[in-house]
C-alpha cells in the first residue's frame, strides 16, 4: 500500500462483524484459563498481559506507524522525550558515550547533556555539517550509537543521512533519528540507512494539540550479532537477559530485537506507556496524516516567501525555500516538503520578536509546534531556555529568532496576522 492508504487501514484489519474503527480497549488485565499460560509470557512475551507492556489499542497504532515508517516493530511511549530515552537507553548505560548532532531539539539537549550525563553516559556532540572525517573521528572505543534530527527544531537543519549513516555503520553502531518534523508522509529514514526511528507523536502525527505520546521504530536492519562479534558491544542484544529469564533477545525474536528488548526491560521498568484512549485520538490524527502534510507545506512555502520580502527580518530559515542552506539536501531528502514550521530572525533581537509575537490574534504563543493552527514561540526564552549562550549559538537560535509554525488556515488570513506582527515593530 501506499503512504496516504497506510495512514487509514495498516495495523487494525476488522474480521467479518467487528468494528470497523479500532476499538478502545479500556483494560489493565488480562484473564487466562491457566498459571501456567501466565508463567510463559514472563519467560517470553507473545501476548498481552499487562498494559504497562502492551494494549490491544496502542498495539494496532503500533503497527501502524511501523508500517508507515518501513519498519519490523514500534513501541508507543507517554511522551516524545520518553521515546528519546528510551532509545538511548536501550543500548547505552553507565560507562558508555554516543554521538549527537548539536542541532537539534533543546529538551533533547538538556536530557543528553545533563541529565544522562548524571547517569554516566556521555554525549558527544558534533556539528550537523561536520565532514565525513569529523564525524568519524569523534567516535570513542564506548561509543554506542549516533543520534540525528531529520529536520531540527527550530534551527531547521537538514540531516544528511548518507553521511551519518556511513560513519555509524563504519564504526559497527546504529543510526537513531529523530523524524518528528517531517513524519514518514515527508521523509521515510530507513530508506537513506537510519536504523531506528523516534517520534514525538504529541506533533504532526496526532495534529489537533489533545494528547502527548511519542514512538519507536525499529528497522529490524542492524546486524547486532555481527556488531558483537567485531566490537564486543550490545552484548545485552545478544547474551542471555538475565532480568527476563535468560531471554536472548536476536536468537528468539531476530529482526525485531531490538524493539522488543526496548519494551521487556525499559517499559517494564519505567512504565511509560501511553493509555488506550491516547492511541485511539493519535490514530484518528494519524488517519488524515497524508491529506494535512501536504497543506502545511504548501502554506509555509508561501508564507516563507512573505517573510523573506519583508525589511524587518534579518533572516528565514525553511529548507523548501531556494536559495536557503539545506535546500539542495531536502531536496534529496524531502523532495515533497519540509513541514509547516519557519524559523525567522527578527531585526532588533528580543524586544523586537516580543513585539511581533504579543500582536498576533491569529497565531497563538504556546509551547507547542505542529498543529493544525497557526502557533509561535520565542525559543531562546522558552524551550531552549536552559541552554548556555554556547549552546545556543550552535543549536541555531539567537534572541531574535521566532519559530512560526503554519497551520492549516487560509494562507491569506495568516499573512494578515504577519502583517499585523510586523507592523507593531
């Protein structure tokens, strides 16, 4: 099936008078007939039995995405960060260090940088345009995986996933991408070597602002039996799982190893799956996906052009527009758009985007991105408010800068609530 036809039937196939919608199952439990069924699933888990592991809600949206994205298996989480986590943590632990791009999300800045450093693992963070070289060298003999943002937010870099992908596989570890902004409608990761994909599903794929939730995918691509036998790492992918019985999770689920490793120890012990109800409004976002992407696009792209003829930005950042620094990469990458989100820098810094922010009716100031209505955020005063001036300098961001994130409104009605913005500067 194709992406747009994917977004309505993939994961829930109704049998002969079931309901046709995917069904809430508003259930912590499940009954078996026998001790000994129960005893099995804790010596390998095959089935529902709990919903701090899995639900029949959650599990039919779980195939979804991972059919959409191309991969063998995804496990939902509560939020975006939680999947961030968990991805990380499903191959890293104290003693051990992976590599980030420094463009990307600022609360993903602050988990990689403070708080797992507080866990003993270390980020090692290099520029999203560092060289092939660059790259490579920055690995260390416990590095454990590489970490990328198909489109940051806000700085809107392009991730060249070829070249990122190259080192990791170079260096016998796993490329895990971020695909928030561009969601598997723009951009499918795996397809340019990626081999783990993470969603906030809070954005795009939900749409309509009413629910947290994040996601992960798994390829089912990297070879960790090979990878340990070269490196000796990921023994835990491939060694007897001593928390679970001596479970080996690449001899007893192959492809999918991963993913069920990530939901068998890190969502049985931190327990941040989302609720039934959560998955069932994500999957009705998730069902219009492919019809509001490409008006989101079409909507930034115009209003992109509005800002640039404008004598009160200093600067615009949206890859889709010509002339912009990773146009040539979205191009190859995302040759169907590049989201509804504008990075603009406004002349007179701080006070300036304040002013431009605070006259806007249309468009609302909220801590949010990727709705279906127009919103705003000064980054440097909210989400990446804890970043040192350092940081924030390589993330992108600078006092005047102003995220605009393009709903699905009139075009022309939003370029009236510009024109409104501007003309209180």
């Amino acid at each position: 099936m194709k992406i747009e036809t994917k977004c309505l039937h993939s994961g829930y196939s109704p049998k002969n008078g079931e309901p046709r919608v995917v069904p809430i199952v508003q259930s912590t439990t499940y009954r078996f007939d026998s001790c000994d069924h129960v005893a099995a699933l804790f010596d390998k888990p095959t089935e529902f039995m709990y919903s701090r592991f899995a639900n029949p809600t959650c599990d039919a949206v779980e195939k979804k995405i991972a059919d959409m994205e191309g991969g063998v298996g995804c496990m939902l989480t509560s939020s975006g960060q939680a999947a961030t986590l968990c991805s990380i943590l499903n191959l890293c632990s104290a003693g051990d260090s992976f590599i980030a791009s420094s463009s990307i999300y600022g609360g993903t800045i602050n988990l990689f940088g403070f708080t797992l450093k507080k866990l003993g693992i270390e980020c090692i963070w290099v520029d999203v345009n560092a060289s092939y070289d660059e790259i490579v060298k920055a690995f260390k003999p416990n590095t454990k995986c590489v970490f990328g943002e198909t489109i940051a937010n806000p700085a809107l870099t392009v991730f060249d996933f070829e070249k990122w992908a190259k080192a990791a596989h170079a260096n016998n570890v796993p490329l895990i991408v971020d695909n928030t902004f561009a969601t598997p409608v723009l951009c499918r990761p795996f397809e340019w070597g990626a081999d783990i994909v993470i969603h906030s599903t809070t954005k795009y794929m939900d749409g309509h602002a009413v629910q947290g939730g994040g996601a992960i995918v798994d390829s089912g691509n990297f070879d960790w039996e090979d990878a340990y036998k070269k490196t000796h790492k990921f023994a835990d992918m491939v060694e007897p799982d001593e928390s679970y019985h001596g479970l080996c999770y690449v001899k007893d689920f192959g492809k999918a190893a991963y993913i069920v490793k990530a939901r068998t120890q890190l969502m049985r012990d931190f327990g941040c799956y989302p609720a039934a109800q959560s998955a069932f409004y994500l999957n009705m976002g998730l069902e219009t996906l492919a019809v509001r992407m490409p008006r989101y696009c079409q909507n930034a792209r115009t209003v992109a052009e509005y800002f640039k003829k404008s004598e009160k930005i200093a600067s615009v950042s949206y890859p889709g527009l010509p002339g912009d620094r990773y146009y040539d990469l979205a191009q190859k990458y995302l040759p169907d758009g590049t989201s509804g989100v504008i990075s603009i820098s406004i002349k007179g810094g701080r006070s300036a985007a304040v002013r431009f922010m605070d006259a806007l009716q249309l468009a609302s100031d909220e801590v949010h991105v990727a709705d279906i209505r127009t919103c705003v955020l000064h980054p440097a005063s909210a989400t990446h408010r804890q970043l040192t001036d350092e940081q924030l300098v390589k993330a992108g961001i600078d006092g005047g800068m102003v995220r605009f994130s393009c709903g699905l409104e009139n075009v022309d009605d939003i370029i009236a609530d510009i024109d409104r913005g501007l003309a209180a500067i």
